[in-house]
C-alpha cells in the first residue's frame, strides 16, 4: 500500500490522508461570488429573529374639570410581530454519483461518490439556492467557492439540520449552535503567524478517531471542507483542515498550529455526538 508523509517519531500517515498532515502540530512554534457569506446565514433566504418588547401605555392621571377626552389613556402601539424562528439549514446526502457544476446551471465540472476519501457517507452543506439549483460546500472546490447540483439530482437526499458551528480566531473559541441559539462554546488553538487558520464558510467532512492517525490528535478529529494555502516552509504534508484534540493541551487558546483548530477531549465530545456530517462551519477573525 502506498505510504503518505512521515511524522515525528517515525509515523507514517496513510496514503491519502491529507488530513493527518496538515492538522499536526508544527513543533517549532508549540510554545465569488461564494466567498464571503454571512456568519449567521446559510444562503437560504430565511427570516431573523426579531425580539421585540410589547410597549403597554400607561394612563395619565385626570386633571380636574377636564373632558372625558383628555383623561383618556393614550391609545396602545400595535402590537409587535410573533418572533420567528431561523429557517432550518439543509445538508445533501450523496447516495451515488454526482456531478457537480461551478455555476448554477453550468455544466458538470466534478464528479463524486457516495463516501470521501476517509471512508465516511459523504453529506454536502448547503448554503445558498439559485432556483432548481443549490449551493454546496465541497472539498473539491476552493474555499469559500460553491459546488453547485440540481436540487432534484438523482442519488441526492436533503435533510434539515440546526446545527452550526462559529469560530472566533480574535478570541480564540469555537461556539456549537442548534436553530440559532449557543449550545457548548469551547477554547482552541489556532493557526500560527504565517499560517494563519483561513476564514469564510466550511463544512465538516468526516468524524474520525483520533487514535487513528496518532496520539497527537486526541480522542476525536471533525475533518472540514477547507486548505490550508499557507502551510508552513519546508511542509510536505497535505493541506486539509480538521479541528481536532492534541496531546499539547497547554496550547489551546494559543496561535500554535498550521491551521488547524485544536481543543481538549472533554470540549470535542460533544461536538462528535450532536454534529452531524454536512454541518457548516463558519471561521472569521
């Protein structure tokens, strides 16, 4: 079997394990039209939820000898709108052959299967609609560029999902959300100067064991759709995104990866049993 780039202490990544390379820890620094989506947002039109306070008038007190009329109470405001909940988001679950376009309504430009290069089921984000037409996130295109496939595709499956991730790189945190609301907010180290962990609009990919690749990513790893284009000099390893556990837990919430997001066992648990595949995943500065 072929073999892929070899780590610290002799480990051999699998063929094809991009992912395995371009998460690890870099030791020295241990101590378009798609492209900038909004955080809050899947591309969907949907409704924001509005909080609005019902006013209640209050009556004046009546003024002696006055008429009727001006001891009335001021009449009360309309009242404010039921708020509405965000519109669920959608995933695509891939159950064959697919082609996918780099435009609505393009020809195929792609085509995948049914499970990614890690072996599991293979789900699409989907973050914006064009008609028949539906924007995904795939790691084939470049990040922030949608894939695009007909909604009715043959061997395309949608679901809805209220799940959503939010990263902070200023401060350093990840925030779980379901239907909009915080769920589980955890601290995690990032890319370092000069590799620096991109931003814009992701998905996650893969839940994979991180004993599988080595103790250096802990108990669990969330591959995401997006590269890493500005790996460290002299890297000869794959360029995939991940956020993941680390055998280092005093790095987290330090500028210390290649790109990666890295967080502690207890923060990553939960993520790998609510986060479905298909999830997006929004990074910003």
């Amino acid at each position: 079997m072929r073999r892929g780039p070899t780590f610290r202490g002799g480990w051999t990544a699998p063929a094809g394990s991009a992912l395995a390379a371009a998460c690890w820890l870099w030791v020295a620094t241990a101590n378009g039209t798609d492209g900038s989506p909004a955080e809050g947002g899947d591309g969907i039109p949907s409704a924001q939820a509005a909080v609005a306070t019902k006013l209640t008038a209050v009556g004046f007190p009546a003024r002696s000898g006055g008429s009727a009329s001006s001891r009335a109470a001021p009449p009360e405001p309309p009242a404010a709108p039921e708020p509405r909940s965000p519109r669920p988001r959608r995933v695509a679950v891939v159950r064959g052959d697919l082609a996918l376009s780099d435009r609505p309504g393009g020809p195929p430009a792609l085509r995948i299967g049914s499970t990614t290069e890690f072996g599991s089921p293979r789900v699409l984000g989907v973050a914006a609609r064009r008609g028949d037409w539906l924007g995904v996130v795939a790691t084939e295109r470049p990040n922030n560029r949608l894939a695009w496939v007909r909604r009715n595709s043959p061997g395309l499956n949608l679901r809805r999902t209220g799940w959503s991730l939010h990263a902070d790189l200023s401060e350093r945190t990840l925030t779980l959300r379901k239907d909009g609301r915080r769920v589980h907010r955890l601290a995690v180290a990032i890319g370092r100067q000069g590799s620096e962990t991109p931003t814009g609009r992701f998905a996650v990919t893969d839940k994979l064991s991180g004993s599988r690749f080595g103790p250096y990513y802990g108990c669990c790893i969330l591959a995401l759709s997006g590269h890493q284009p500005n790996t460290p000099p002299g890297w000869t390893g794959g360029d995939r995104l991940a956020i993941h556990g680390t055998d280092a837990p005093s790095t987290i919430g330090m500028a210390a990866s290649a790109g990666c997001m890295r967080a502690s066992d207890a923060d990553l648990r939960p993520l790998m049993a609510k986060v479905p595949l298909g999830t997006l995943v929004f990074i910003r500065r």
